[in-house]
C-alpha cells in the first residue's frame, strides 16, 4: 500500500522524501521540510484521515496546491 500524505501525494514516490529527507506530513504532525502544511493542520482541525473524506473536497486550497505540483493528488484522494 502507498504511503500518501494528507493531500494525497504518495510520499514514497515524492522527489522530496530523498533530497529533503523528507518524512512526510502524517510522520512529522503537518511540520515537513518546508515549514508547517496547511492541509494537514485543516485535515487535524477536522479530525479527518484526509482531504478525502471532507465534506468540501476538493477544496480550493487542496486544487490551488495541485495545480501547482502533484496533480495525481487528486486522484489518489478519490481512490482512498
């Protein structure tokens, strides 16, 4: 099974996991190698898995990140 963060990246295949040593989101509580994830502090607030199982999904915010880096996202998320 996949290891994917709560927006839906699979982690073990993410660029970051070996150049940042990345861990990802769910590891590290939202705190990732580039500051605090917005998405996983929204996903925790709701006390949710993931941006799947909200009631606003896809959100702006999950589809504004996605258009930028990691489209499959969104896919993954309908998937799980």
């Amino acid at each position: 099974m996949a290891n994917y963060s709560i927006c839906g990246i699979d982690c073990d295949s993410c660029k970051f996991k070996e150049e940042q040593n990345c861990k990802g989101c769910q590891a590290n509580k939202g705190k990732v190698f580039w500051g605090e994830c917005d998405l996983y502090q929204c996903n925790a607030q709701k006390k949710q898995a993931h941006c799947g199982k909200c009631a606003q999904f896809p959100c702006g915010m999950l589809k504004e990140w996605a258009s930028s880096e990691n489209p499959e996202r969104i896919d993954n998320l309908r998937k799980l």
